[in-house]
C-alpha cells in the first residue's frame, strides 16, 4: 500500500482541528501559516476530500470527513509517539537477537569466554552464535545474515572493516618426554626429521605450512587431521609433533596422556584475531555492544596465552 500523506501533514491538520484557527496552530507549531495551508492543501488533494472549511473572519472549522478523521488522526499519531519512544529506549538500551559468526578453529577459545560476559551485561540481546570456515563466514556477512564475524585477519579482504582483538605467534606441541621439552623455545630445523602431526583444519592447515615455508623448512607431514583433540593425542602417544597458533591451559589429552607447547624459536609471523563487519555497514546498537565487550573481554588475552602456567585457569 503506498500511504500518499505525511505525519507532518496529520500533525498540521490536527492541531488546526484542535485549535480551530490556522494562524493559532502555526504559531503552536512555530512554523508560518502558508506552510501550514500548503500541507493542509497538500493532505486534503491527497484524500480527494476537503477537511476543513477556511475563513479569515471565523477561522477554520471541520467538514464532516474532517470530523470523521479526526479521531484516527489522532490514533496514528499517537502510535507514531510511542514508536519513536520505543525506539529512543532500543537506543539507549539495545535489546533483541544478534547474529555473530566464528571460524570453527577459534571458537573453543574465544566464543563461550565471550558470551558469558555479554549475557550478564546485556541479558536483553540474544546472541546467534555460528561457527564455520571462514569463505562462509565472510560470505554471511556481505549477505547480510550475520553482523560481525571473528576470524583471522589475513583473510580478509579490504572490502571488510575490523578491530585487531589479539595477535598470537605460532607453538610447537611436543610428547612431554620429548627431547626438546624442556627447551624455552624450540627451533623447526630441529624438528625437521620428525613426523609433523598437520591439523589441516582450514584455515590452520595453510598457517602452519606458511610458518614452514618462512623458515625455509619443508616438515615430515606423518599424519594430518581437521580434529584439533586428534592432533593433540596423536603427538602425546609419540607419534610426531604439532605446530599450533592456540592450545588448551591443560596439558592432558583426551586419552591421559601429557604434551607441552614452547613457542617456535623461529621469527615468524604473528597472526591477528579480528572482529569483521562490511565495510560500509553501519553496525546496529547490539553489534556496537559486542564490539565494544570483545575488546574489553579480550585486552590481555594475548598475554594469557602465552603464559606456559595457565594451565587450571579460565581459558
């Protein structure tokens, strides 16, 4: 339905009927009685109907289709009041659902972290949380089904807006009994006759082969899974090492048995963690919100990370 009439013009028209004069209503509504006329015309050539009758001497006064609309009139505009104030109160106080998405390598580490903090601060939106491969994630967000996603940066395009949330450099996971355990960091050169456990989980696969290849070092790939848990049992039963840019505060696997992680020794790359949007969306109060928490939540998430003793701690 294509409304033809304004609420500026059922504000005019109401105010006349109320006041029963153009020029008292004008000066109510401190605008000039020929711009109150020509909206009042423009209404009525809109309705196909005359509202009011206009005479200097007597003033104005109501046709019988003015009467009969004053009472709408009124009606819509108050709905249109209490619209706008529902509004200003979403404004100052963002409430309902939001869509988030995080790359399904990231997301034990960061998304229940996340929420918890959220929830108890903003128990009004409801967070949508969905994790997948980054091609998805970014496709969702230029589609417009999801309002901000947490993926690795260097998989963006500049066609994405985003805050760096943390940076994280690449860890060797060893056998506890390994030994280079008990170096403080551990060189890939001295690796590189060992079976290389590969987590080949996109987009982790091609971050750990670009690590190697920045070394100059092609690894011993013995085995490759996209099971982050497999990788990490797969290196405590001794059947190779791991690089990984996260792992776990605990240093148990699934199965009992023990790994540590030293950082490579290597200089590499470090690899930042963002919070993405399109770049010319302006994001919704919810989104803001969350925006804002992650980059609080997350100010010293990196140093946490690499803390060798966090093991036991909150992750």
């Amino acid at each position: 339905m294509n409304v033809r009439f304004s609420l500026r013009q059922l504000t005019y028209f109401l105010a006349v009927a109320e006041r029963g004069s153009v020029r008292a209503a004008a000066e109510e509504l401190n605008v000039s009685p020929t711009a109150l006329t020509q909206a009042l015309n423009e209404l009525e050539r809109e309705l196909g109907t005359v509202l009011l009758h206009r005479q200097r001497a007597v003033g104005a006064r109501l046709t019988q289709a003015g009467a009969n609309l004053v009472g709408q009139v009124r009606t819509v505009l108050d709905s249109a009041a209490d619209l706008q104030s529902l509004a200003e109160r979403w404004e100052l106080e963002p409430a309902g659902s939001l869509a988030v998405g995080c790359v399904s390598t990231l997301s034990p580490f960061l998304a229940a972290r996340l929420l918890r903090g959220f929830q108890d601060a903003h128990p009004a939106i409801a967070v949508d949380l969905r994790d997948d491969r980054h091609e998805t994630l970014l496709a969702e967000l230029e589609e417009g089904r999801t309002e901000l996603s947490i993926v690795y940066e260097h998989c963006l395009s500049d066609r994405f807006a985003r805050d760096t949330l943390y940076r994280i450099r690449p860890h060797v996971v060893l056998p506890a009994a390994h030994w280079l355990a008990g170096r403080q960091a551990v060189s890939l050169h001295d690796l590189a006759d060992e079976p290389f456990i590969l987590y080949d989980a996109a987009p982790a696969g091609a971050n750990t082969l670009g690590i190697f290849a920045h070394a100059g070092i092609s690894p011993r790939i013995g085995r490759r899974t996209a099971n982050f848990e497999l990788v990490r049992s797969f290196v405590g039963a001794e059947l190779g090492y791991s690089v990984l840019l996260h792992h776990p505060a605990a240093d148990v696997t699934h199965d009992g048995a023990h790994v540590v992680w030293r950082p490579v020794a290597e200089q590499s790359r470090d690899f930042g963690v963002v919070l993405a949007w399109p770049l010319n969306v302006r994001l919704s109060r919810r989104a803001e919100a969350f925006r804002s928490h992650c980059r609080r939540e997350l100010t010293d998430f990196e140093t946490f990370l690499a803390n060798p003793s966090r093991k036991g701690t909150e992750a």
